[in-house]
C-alpha cells in the first residue's frame, strides 16, 4: 500500500497551500492600502488614463491591468495594486501546480513557502509595476507547457502560447521562454518529436499573435522602444568588462534574495549543470530539465550584461521561480537530517527576517540613502504646495523637469490634476507621446515650473519671464534629502 500523503495541522498540502496563499493575499491587501505609491507606480498608472496599443519603454499590460484595477475600486493605491496583489496570489498557486506535476504535493507547499519568504517578491506581490505581470504569465506558460508535454493536449499548446505573448505584452524578457521551450525539446531525445507536431506551432503562432500590438505601436513610432532597450542596455557601447558592476549585481541578488537561498540556488542550479554536461542525466524527472532551463537563458543573460553596466535588482527576478521548485524538491527528500533540517530552518529564519524588515525598514535604522522608505518621502506634501501655489499665483498648467517626478505629483493632486514634462528630441519617455502645454488651444499665460536644477535655461525661449517664488525641501531621517524650486512661468 502507497503511504497516504503527509498531512499539516490536519490539512493536505493542497488545502495548506490554499491557506498560506489567503492569509498572505489579506495581509498584501492591508498593507498595499498603507504603503504609499512608487514614482514607477505613478508613471504606470498616468499611462493607464492615456491608454494604447504600446508604450515607449513597455508593451500595454501593465496599463490596462491599473485601469481594470482602478475602473474597480477608484484611482488610489487599493485600484492600482489590487491586480498586483491577485496575481501574485496567482503566481504561487501555478507554482504549486507546477510543482505537483513534475513532484509531489508536498514539494509544491515547500515551494510555495520558500517563494513566500523570498524578500524581492515578498514585497514585489503589492507593487503594481510590470513584474507581477511577468511573474504569473512566466509560471502560467511553463504549467501549459509541462502539460503539452506531458498530454499533447492542444489547448495547452495554445494556452501555453497565450501565456507567453500575454507575458511579453508585460515585460520584453517573457519572450526567452520560448528558447527554453525549444532547448528542453532538443536537449530531450523522447520529445523532440513534438517539434514536428502541430501543436508547438500552434504555440509559436498564438505568441507572436499576442505579440502584435507592441509591433504595430512602434512601426508608427519609429522602432522607438527597440531603440530605448539599446540605449538603457548600452548596446550602442563598446562592450566594457567591469568586475566591480557584476559584484555588485552578485551582491544586489543575494540581498533580495537573502543570502543563504541565493547560494543554494546558484549551488541547485550548477549541480543540475554540471551533471548534465557530464553526460550524466540529472535524474529520472524531466522536470528538473525543464525548471533549469527556465533559470539559466535569463540568468546568465542579465549576469552577462551585469559586466557591462549596472543592473538593476529585479531584472532576474522571475528566473528563480521554477529553480526553487528544484530546490523545494530537494530539500523535500533530505530533511530526514538533522543536520539538513537545521540548514533549511537557518535559511527560511534568515529570508523571513530580511522579508519582515523590508516591510518596514525603520527597524533598521539605516543609513538616509540606504532606507528603501526614502523612494516614498515627501511627494504628497510637495503635491499639496504646488496645488496651493497654482491656486495662489492663478497658473494655468504645472510643468515638471522628469517624468517620475510629474507622474507622482499628479497622483497626489486633487483629481490627479495633469503635470506636463518638458520635452525631449528624440523621445525619452511616454510623456513625449502625449500633447505637450505647447500644444493647447490657449498657450498658457502662467505657468509654475518645479525642477531640481540650478539653471533656468530649459525654458528660457519659452517664456518670457522665470521668477523663483519658492524653494521646497524635504526631510528624511532628519537631514534635507529631496530639494525642489518652483518659478512662475509668464508670457505676457
């Protein structure tokens, strides 16, 4: 007789998973309410009321996802993250799903739980940006995968590559998973033959279908995000080899990750190589193939790129998602040692420290430029002034140096009053798309330009006088840390 399956506080894996994910998507709701919104959020969300087929730096889901949300619960921080929250929620029960398939229940619960403490995407589950998005349809696609390969079911073939272009619409990278398809297909003799039938091109089909809107949007707009992805990823540079760069990406992973999973990952993930290229197979599961291969394309390309410039913490991000299946599925096995046990437990302990932390850093006490709260200091109240100040000097539009800076202020105003951004040749951002003061029906006679520069030159041939009226400062831990000058802006 087959062991019945372990049960925890008298709940199966499945109805422990099922509990972990609720309790943690009532706590992210809670707390999506309390932290205020992100400059990025903000940007994302000005894009959500100009609604299009692309944008300049990302394709639409991202906007259509804020203006779903907030044509629900209005447009505050509950209506932009509430799709963030859901489909982070989504995310872990795919990787439950996942791993059940290619595992057992009980490896997909230790997944679910490692994915929960993990600090990046702990937090990462109410930020309302690109990466939830990318995360679901990333698990999502490699679930209808594994069953395409499994069933040769052709709905999954197609949902599979639903999945897929659905996650480009979201973030560029999604699009790799489409080479790591490809690569468990060749690299497996037993399924190369599905290459050949009609459901892998019915994949490939439905993907670059999904695909179109951001193709349409830049062949009317000059290849615009093809040429911002060559640029931030200085592409257009020789390509230099900095050692200090790549540290500092090894060291931003193994932070947002926390240390002790990150070296277990890396260790996961290089065994699992290393046998492979050995000629030995990694063991009698595909799947382990399979959640590799889901890791190293996006991996190594950004660790790559990281000896050429500096990245940024997320961008690997949904790389891990199938390699701690891997892990989950190891440790699954050798927690019969104590010695095992102690490891998992020191490592879980350390990971929910760091998450616990990065929910409210003021624990910390760190340093002003370190604290991850500073990206969330003083927008409001710089919003509130600058709407008494219009109100004051009777100013027609407010004008702001950046776009983040003008997406924030703008969310904080009543009625998420319109900040314009002084223009770029070429593009520089999606604000560059929409009609600029300059193109009103009435040129505006008064307006009140706030900008952290010292010069007044960018708009010196636009009007014809520039007076200083106030200077704002912002204070964190104490200390100045965001400094603003707002002048009045007049044609007369």
């Amino acid at each position: 007789m087959n062991a019945a399956p372990p049960r925890f506080l008298g709940l199966t894996s499945a109805q422990a998973v099922i509990f972990v994910i609720a309790v943690a998507t009532a706590f992210r709701f809670f707390y999506c309410v309390w932290l205020p919104l992100l400059p990025d959020e903000a940007y994302y969300f000005q894009w959500s009321r100009h609604l299009d087929a692309s944008y300049y730096s990302k394709g639409p889901a991202v906007a259509y996802t804020i203006a779903a949300g907030t044509a629900l619960w209005g447009g505050n921080n509950f209506g932009i993250r509430f799709f963030a929250v859901l489909l982070s929620a989504g995310t872990a029960w795919q990787i439950f799903l996942l791993a059940r398939r290619w595992y057992d229940e009980t490896t997909g619960l230790l997944a679910v739980l490692i994915t929960g403490v993990v600090p990046i995407y702990a937090v990462g589950a109410v930020v309302m940006t690109i990466d939830p998005l990318s995360a679901f349809f990333w698990i999502w696609a490699a679930n209808h995968f594994s069953c395409a390969v499994q069933e040769d079911r052709l709905g999954d073939w197609i949902l599979a590559g639903f999945a897929i272009g659905s996650g480009f619409l979201a973030k560029y990278l999604n699009a790799l998973e489409l080479v790591t398809f490809l690569l468990f297909l060749l690299l497996v003799p037993d399924r190369r033959g599905l290459l050949l039938r009609r459901g892998f091109w019915l994949m490939l089909v439905v993907a670059v279908f999904c695909t179109t809107p951001v193709w349409w949007w830049n062949l009317r707009n000059g290849w615009v995000s093809a040429v911002q992805l060559e640029n931030r990823g200085r592409l257009n540079e020789p390509f230099g080899l900095h050692f200090s760069t790549f540290l500092n990406f090894l060291d931003l992973q193994a932070l947002v990750i926390s240390p002790l999973l990150f070296l277990t990952l890396l260790a996961t993930a290089t065994g699992l190589l290393a046998r492979r290229l050995g000629g030995r197979s990694t063991t009698e599961n595909e799947g382990d193939l399979l959640l590799l291969l889901l890791f190293l394309p996006v991996f190594l390309f950004y660790a790559v790129l990281a000896w050429h410039l500096q990245g940024e913490p997320n961008w690997p991000a949904i790389s891990y998602l199938g390699l701690i299946i891997v892990l989950a599925s190891y440790w699954r096995r050798i927690l019969a040692s104590r010695a095992a046990r102690l490891f998992v437990a020191a490592a879980f302990v350390m990971a929910w420290i760091q998450t616990v932390l990065m929910h409210d850093p003021e624990l910390l006490h760190l340093p002003q430029k370190l604290d991850p709260m500073s990206r969330f200091v003083g927008w409001s109240q710089i919003a509130d002034r600058l709407d008494q100040l219009q109100q004051e000097q009777q100013a027609d539009v407010l004008i702001a140096d950046a776009y983040k800076e003008a997406a924030i202020f703008s969310f904080h105003l009543p009625n998420h009053k319109f900040i314009y951004v002084l223009r770029h040749y070429p593009p520089a951002n999606q604000y560059d798309f929409w009609p600029g003061y300059g193109a009103m029906t009435h040129p505006p006679h008064c307006a009140l330009w706030i900008t952290g520069e010292a010069t007044t030159k960018a708009l010196q041939g636009e009007f014809n006088t520039i007076t200083p009226i106030e200077h704002m400062v912002v204070s964190f831990r104490g200390r100045p840390f965001r400094q603003y000058t707002v002048y009045r802006c007049e044609n007369k």
